[in-house]
C-alpha cells in the first residue's frame, strides 16, 4: 500500500518485490489500482504526473481537491478513458474500487482534519489576514481491508490536535502522522525558508502543543512519524530527538516500510 | 548546462560535480540560473516543479507556453518574486539573464519547427482533424556563448525536416536533436501505447523522411540525438539500430554528457 503519490513513486514501486508487475502483465505498468488524496499541495499532487503512461488506476479525493485538478489542464495527462475521477465524500465509508470498478477490499473513511489549502493556490490578499479550513482541504483517512478487524489512520498533513481529532484516535491500531517538523521554525533556523510549520499547517513533533505529547495518552498501537521534511533532526539516527521520538514509542518511516495489521 | 528541466534533473545535477552548489553558498540551491523552455508537454513544464524550493532563476519561453503556465495554478509553487517568467519572442536573439538582471553570458535564438500543441492540451473535436502548429507551441534553439564563436542548435521536438529548417542548420558546428523514436510507430509495436511519433509530433530517426537521412549531407559537426523515448532500440549499444546510428557519425546523449565547443 503506498500512501503518497510523492515524485519518487516510482523507485518506490522498483524498490519493492511485491509491488513489481506480472511477468505476463502488460509493460510500463504498476500493481497501484487506486489513489486517494488527502489533500491539494503540490507533494500529493505532482506525483500523478508520474502515473501517465496510460496506467489504469481510480483517483479519489474530496471535492475541494478533485477542483484543483479540473483547473490545473496539465493532469489532462491522465487519460479519463482509463483514470477514473471520484469524489470522496467527508465523514463517509467508501469501499475502495479499481478503475474497472472491481472492489480492491479496501475500505476508506474520510474525516476532516486541522489544515490549510494548498499553497500555490492562496490568495496573496488572504495570506495577510491568515488561512481558515475549507471543509475537503485536509482530511484523514482510516483505511481498513474487509475481513480485517484492524485498520490505520493515514493523517500526513495535520495543523492542529483538537479535542475530535483525540477522540477519533483512542486505541486505535496503527497511526501514521504527520512528521513535517520537529519545531516550528526549524525551516528558518535552518536557512532553507522562511515559512513556519503553523504557516504550512503542520503541528510540530515537539512542544506542548506538539503531537508528540499531545498523542501520547491515547494508547495507539503502532505510531509511525510520516511526511517527514529533511531538515527534521529525527530522520539522523544518532540525534537526541530521534532518541526522544523512539523512547516514546514512535517509529519513522522509511521507503519500503512494511505494516501488517 | 542543462537543456531541459526533466524530472530528474535533481539526479543529474547530483551526479554532475560541476554543477554541485558552492561551499558556502545556500541549502537546496542549485547553479540553475536561468530555464529556457522549447515546448508545454509535460515531459518538459513537470520539472520545474522540483525547482519549487525557493530557487531564484529565470524561466525564459514564448507567450504560448507561457500562457500554459499562467493558466496552471500548480506552477505558482515557483514563487514570483524569485523566479522572473519571461517572454522569448521568436526569431530575436536574447542574452539570457538570471533573476538579477545579470547576464548569464549565454546567448539564444529562437525559431519556429514544426511541431504540435502539448498532447494534454489537445482539443478532443480536433484531434479528429489533425493539429495544426500556432506559432510557439514548438520552437528551436541556437545557443551560444559570449565570445565563443561556436554554438549549438538544440532542438529536442520536431515533427518534420522542412527546407527552411535545412538550410538554418547548414554547417552547424553542433546539433541535439529529436531522437524520440526510431521508427514512427515504434510504441505500438512494443505495446506501450496507441500513438505514432507522427501523431505525437516527433520525426523519426530512421526512414525515407527521418532525421538521419534527412540531416546527413548538411555538413553540421557534432550531430547528437536527445530525447530519446525508452522503446527506441539506439539506447541498446548491441543494437543493428545504434551500429546504424553511430555508423553514420551521431552520438546517442547520455546523462552528465559534457560537450565543448
């Protein structure tokens, strides 16, 4: 399961033996029959440029998101004939169909999360004024597969931990989060932006308000730091925040990662 | 110098020491002061979407193509305070500039080929009828350097060897050209999609009307073919296709090739 359409899907996809296509099977293909996004920035988006090679695949995102992609001509890319758009209603359960409209096993419920609109499309006259939440910019996702009790919530992109988002969390099997940042300003420190992790709509790992402490009483039981930004000092082995973010109980993700549930 | 911003122009410019950022110069900079862009397809815009992590340059292309720009919100992940759009208007010489205003020192003239609109654009009622060529979908360039007599005619998309295009490249000291295919409906073949070259806007290398033929007695120097499709069996050094093209004198572009001229 590849949770991100991120730019390097691909070597992903080259890089893991279950995910190489039938010997039999057609070439340039890939095994993904379906992806869904959780939201419009560009590091969920772009990737599906990568998928044009008349790949058959359903697409699924909230209506906010599938707008995106109607006004951007350059995912015309992906030929309609065979790459099916389809909406993901908030708040929902959605049994996970292929582009031929074959059930995968997977199921999706859909929650709305904390977040902002992608970047690229933020009005320079609201940026002063600071970003509300459209419902569909940012959800979450819990995916489960039929005949599996278990499932996992899929939340990369995350500005704040609210009361409902606690709640919707306790003892849940498996998490992957949000782990853009380690501080808020750890971008800035580290000379490569100016913007903070408030201003892209990412909580920070660490800090009162951090997801660190904030999803520490929940008793989750996997809990993997995903979407992590390089200048974040836990992705560096022998830092002390790796060491605080693995002494806590937290893992973080690496390309080929594997999860069973 | 790097002739088109595709998506692994990170890899390249990693595997490439000339090309690495100063000591002491920013993080995640690159030596890319300016972008030319010779078409709207996707295989040459996406790129630029790597480049979005503040990374002042220039991005140089015709009103056409610009407008594909403009009218693609995604691309304003290149910040325009940094990265200056500007026009090229065809059949002038340019001194390329970066974002400063400062002269890079390389020097281009723009022309017309014939060529087509960017695939993701196509209108599907036309596409019945044939796509004709609007000035600017496709351009040519001829790049030089500052007190360097020499320069390089780069064009990477062609549908057809025209006399006005002969004659221009007459006596070349160097030529990159389209060697998208070997033969027009190589993809089919190979099973790896329904389009000719023709259909795509690419003149193949073999044939009657192809570039190998059709550029031999022009008396041009270095002749090179980029933009090479993965079917097309020159990129297989054991090939009778590769002995047929290196026989008759052109080089098959490899990444980090180095050219001097």
């Amino acid at each position: 399961m590849l949770f991100n359409a991120s730019p390097d899907i691909r070597q992903q996809i080259a890089a893991t033996p279950e995910l190489q296509p039938h010997e039999n099977g057609p070439l340039r293909a890939t095994p993904i029959r379906a992806v869904i996004l959780t939201n419009a920035d560009v590091d969920h988006i772009a990737g599906l440029l990568a998928l044009r090679e008349r790949e058959p695949f359903a697409l699924y995102a909230t209506a906010r998101v599938l707008e995106v992609l109607e006004a951007n001509s350059i995912f015309n890319v992906l030929d309609r004939a065979i790459v099916h758009r389809r909406e993901l209603k908030i708040g929902t359960q959605t049994d996970v169909l292929d582009a031929t409209g074959k059930s995968t096993g997977i199921v999706v419920e859909t929650f709305t999360v904390p977040g902002k609109v992608a970047l690229f499309l933020e009005d320079q006259a609201k940026a002063a004024e600071g970003f509300g939440t459209q419902e569909g910019d940012t959800i979450g996702l819990r995916i489960s597969s039929k005949g599996n009790e278990h499932s996992v919530f899929y939340i990369p992109g995350c500005a704040r931990i609210d009361a409902m988002l606690k709640s919707r969390l306790e003892r849940a099997d498996c998490l992957l989060f949000d782990g853009t940042l380690y501080t808020d300003d750890e971008m800035i420190t580290a000379g490569v932006g100016s913007k903070t992790g408030a201003r892209m709509g990412h909580v920070s790992i660490s800090g009162e308000e951090g997801s660190l402490a904030a999803l520490a009483t929940l008793g989750i039981g996997d809990r993997i730091y995903v979407h992590i930004n390089n200048t974040n000092p836990v992705l560096d082995d022998s830092s002390v925040e790796h060491a605080a973010v693995v002494g806590a109980g937290w893992k973080i993700a690496f390309d080929g990662m594997e999860i069973r549930l």
